[in-house]
C-alpha cells in the first residue's frame, strides 16, 4: 500500500497539470503579496498625509488663537490656552521656540528654558542655508521620528513670523526687519495611525490569503476540468491502446487542441483496430489453409504409405498367387474328374446327388479362392474392374444372405435401408460384393453376444451424384490407437490368429478402384460405423477379355 501511495505522488508531482498549479500557485501568490504590500503602504502614506494635513491645520489653529494673547503679551492665557489644545486626543506636545532655539514654553514639563541644536531634525531644514529660510512647503515643516519608548510621532514647525501688528508693540520693541520671531512645533502622536495601519495590513493580508485560497480552489477546479481530466483521460487512453483494447474510444465534445488531440487518438485506435482486424482475419484465413494444405498432405503422405503398402502386397500376392495356383487348379480338376466317376459308377447310388454337391462345392470354393487370389493380384497390380450398371440394393441384399448364417448364429438382429435415386450404380459386382461380405463379418465378429446391425445407403445432398452406404454395429468398437491401422495390409485384432489382416485391406483398395472414399467412426462399448462414399457413375475401364474362369 504504502509503495502504491509512494508511486501515485511520484506520478501527481511530476505530471504537468501539478508544475502549472504550482508555477500558477507562485505567480498568484507573487502578485496579491506585492499587491498587498503596495496597498498596505499607500494606505501608510495616505494616513501619514492625513495626520501631516491635520498637524499643519492644528499647529495653524494654535498659532492663530494665540495671536491676539501675544498682541497683548497675557503669557498666563496664552500658556492656559496652549495646555488646553495639548490635552487634545492625539497631541503629544506643543512647543515655541525663539529664534535662537531656546525653548520658550512646552507643554511637557522640563523642557522649558533648554536650548535645542540648530543641527538637529527639527531645525536643519531652515537653516541649512547662511540665512534661516521664511517659508517651507508643508511636506518640509514635518518630520517623523520615534519617542525613547519606541512610539512614533510627527512634529510641524510652523514659524512665528513678525507683523508689523507685532513690530509697533512696545511689549516686544521687534525691529521690522526681523521676519521671523520663534517657532511653533507641534507633535502629532501616530501611535493610534500605526495601530491602524497594523490592523489594516493585517486584513488585507488575510483577505488576500483567502483570497489566494479561493482562486487556488477555483484554479484548480480549471486545471481539472480543462487541463488534467483530458489529459489524464489521453494517457489512459495510450496505455489501454499498448495493452491490446483497441475498442477504447475517448469520450469528448471539446474543440480545442486537446479535443482535436482526442480524436487523433481515436482516428489511430480506429486505423489500428481496422488493421488488426485485417492481420488476425489474414491470419485466420492463413492458419486454415494451412491446416487444409496440413491434411490434404496428410492425406497425400496417407495414401503414399497406402500405395507403399500396396506395393508390397502385390509382390507377395503375385507370389502367392504363383503357389496357390497350382494346387488350387488340381483341386478344381480332380472335382470335375470325381464329378464324371461317380456320375458314371453310381448311377443308381441314393448319395449319388448328395456326392456330386459336394464335389461342385469343392469345386465352386476352390474357384472363388482362385478368384480372390486373382482379384488380389489385379487390386495389388492396379489393374482395373468391371463396371457395369447394379442395383444396389441387390448386391446388399446378396451379401446379407450370404452372411445370414453368421448373423442368426450370433443372434443379432439386422436390417438395411436401401433409398437412393437412381436406384443403380456403376460398379463391379463380384468385387463391391466382396467388400460388403468383409465389412459385413467384421462386424458379427464384433458382436459375440448379439446386437444390431443396420445398412443403409442415401444420396448426398451436399455432393450430388454420390451415395453414402453405411454399416453400423453395436459391437465393442475400435481402440483409439489402431483407428489409423485398421486399412493397414496384415494387420488384424483377432485374438485366435485365424485372420491374415488383408480383409479390409482389400475392401479399401476395391472402393478406391471405383473412385471412392472409406473411413471409419468407433467409439469403445458403443460400436462402428463404416461409410462408404461412391459415385453413382464410376469410371470404365475395359478387363481383360482373355480372362478364364478357371485359375
């Protein structure tokens, strides 16, 4: 947590909307404070020009109400007079000079009768010159100074001068050349002023600070809206894009540049979604046709390996067609010659039927082995069938008769379901009845104990001129590992060894003769299923007319 907290005030101090809040921050704060400062000493100024305004018209007051009282040289009432107006609020003295700095009456006591220094603030305005000056502007009768106890003060000198009322007194005997007589000084008290101005720069600086508080709040809530916000809402934006959410759009209705910077962003999000699209759809379209090229090679390699397989099988069926032939020949002579011995010695014979039965069984088989074997042989050699057009529902009913002994013995229960239009095919007789007879045992051996067994054949919608022939059984089905075996020559899952494993092989080179396809679908405890896919017209090829019936 803390290391989240530490992360989050590393991002919020070194983002920008935080340097313009404080460099925004420093120029406010810049601004009212010399503001305040400038206000706080005008207002000082104005005050002080004020209380020097007030000063002059008090020290000109004074001067005037004692101007009959010094006609008249009444000292008791001119000092009563000038006591009264020092007792005034906001005075603190009144002094009268003479012209040689003595000071002559003061309304604080044991200042009278000193002498002040001609050099001192009081005094070096007017006589900085070699002749003592008559008249002063009213911002040089003033000065301000501070009292032993730290309090300031303003004093006026206003100066006595002598009229010629005062000259033709004999109380004073002035010569009328004498233009100045004394000095009035009045100190003004700015303890109550500086109070004030106290209080008034107080104010201002707190008013300011709220002030600076207020525009800060405001300000920030600019910042937010206008500033951070779009720019927090760009940089979520960015980041959402790096991870991969290229469906995020911002949000936004501004016209400004960040509003214009906003629907960059989403003209770029949109252009990359678009091309994401296109790559993962090529992609896509890529991966499948590299898994049609994989299987239609898998495919090729498996019918490779068939042919490979195929190759071998008609070596070794030429040769053993080459031994079988023979004997199988003798075998078929010998029945014929039997047929002829006991047709002409027992003639008479009661068994004579049932012996000539045999021996045309003997014979028969011995045939149809021969015929297999040759058969073999053609399949391995590649040679061809004869086509010719059959009813395929004859030839499915001809192997279930043939096998109908096997069926009723298993106690299975079998049906077929013949409903194709037309209801003829092109194919080879012997040979597709060959295949059927296989399948057809397969499947019995696979039910022991009895079961169902269906065939059935439709057209293909999807694939027009094809039929589909299926024989289903619900015998113990086929292992997941041999499913990829089971066409394979020599290789068989009987336990008791008496299968040689070309059954299905044959059935899959005989249905690729007539341009087919076989496969198989097994599920283990739940049966098999073979479909066979042929078309309705297969191609002609013409046999060799030369073949015999006998081997």
């Amino acid at each position: 947590m803390r290391k989240k907290i530490k992360r989050y005030s590393r991002e919020f101090y070194n983002s920008l909307s935080f340097k313009l809040f404080g460099l925004l921050f420093f120029m406010v704060l810049l601004i009212l404070g010399l503001y305040a400062g400038l206000c706080s000493t005008m207002q000082k100024k104005i005050s002080e020009n004020i209380v020097q305004r007030s000063a002059y018209l008090v020290s000109d007051v004074v001067k005037k109400s004692l101007y009959r009282l010094m006609l008249t040289n009444e000292r008791d009432a001119l000092y009563q007079t000038i006591l009264l107006i020092g007792s005034e609020p906001g005075i603190e003295s009144i002094r009268i000079f003479n012209k040689k700095g003595e000071i002559k009456f003061s309304t604080k006591k044991g200042e009278s009768g000193k002498v002040v220094d001609m050099k001192a603030e009081a005094c070096f305005v007017c006589h900085t010159a070699n002749q003592p000056l008559t008249s002063l502007p009213i911002q040089e009768k003033t000065r301000i100074y501070r009292t032993t106890g730290g309090d300031r003060v303003m004093g006026m000198i206003n100066p006595i001068t002598n009229a010629q009322e005062c000259s033709n007194r004999l109380c004073h005997a002035h010569q009328p050349s004498q233009t100045i007589l004394g000095v009035l000084d009045v100190r003004m008290s700015l303890k109550e002023l500086d109070q004030a101005v106290w209080k008034i720069r107080f104010k201002v600086f707190s008013y300011s600070i709220v002030f600076i508080f207020i525009a800060m709040f405001l300000f920030s809530l600019l910042f937010y809206l206008i500033i951070y916000r779009p720019i927090n809402e760009l940089k979520e934006g960015t980041v959402r894009l790096a991870l991969g959410d290229l469906e995020y759009r911002i949000q936004t209705q501004r016209r400004d540049e960040l509003g214009m910077l906003a629907r960059s962003f989403n003209n770029m999000a949109g252009n990359l979604k678009h091309a994401y699209d296109e790559l993962k759809d090529w992609s896509y379209k890529m991966a499948q046709r590299v898994n049609e090229k994989t299987a239609e090679l898998e495919r090729m390699h498996h019918g490779m390996l068939q042919i490979e397989k195929m190759a071998s099988l008609g070596k070794m069926a030429a040769t053993v067609a080459h031994e079988l032939n023979n004997p199988l020949s003798g075998i078929v002579t010998y029945a014929k010659v039997l047929q002829k011995r006991i047709d002409k010695n027992f003639a008479h014979s009661a068994d004579k039927e049932k012996y000539l039965q045999d021996l045309e069984l003997i014979r028969s088989e011995s045939l149809r082995c021969g015929k297999i074997v040759s058969d073999l042989l053609a399949f391995a050699r590649g040679s061809t069938a004869k086509y010719q057009e059959c009813t395929l529902k004859e030839i499915v009913d001809r192997a279930m008769n043939i096998v109908r002994h096997h069926i009723e013995l298993a106690g299975i229960e079998a049906e077929s379901q013949i409903n194709i239009q037309p209801e003829k095919i092109k194919c080879d007789p012997d040979q597709f009845l060959q295949a059927l007879v296989a399948l057809l045992i397969n499947a019995v051996e696979a039910m022991p104990n009895g079961g169902e067994l269906k065939v059935r054949a439709e057209n293909l919608e999807k694939k027009p001129g094809y039929v589909l022939l299926s024989i289903s059984d619900s015998g113990s089905g086929i292992p997941d590992e041999i499913k990829d075996k089971i066409f394979d020559p020599f290789f068989s899952t009987k336990k008791d060894q008496k299968g040689v494993g070309l059954g299905l092989t044959v059935v899959y080179g005989i249905v690729q003769r007539h341009g087919g396809k076989i496969w198989a679908e097994s599920s283990e405890q739940k049966g098999t299923i073979f479909f066979i896919e042929l078309p309705v017209q297969s191609p002609q090829i013409t046999e060799n007319p030369n073949e015999k019936e006998t081997i």
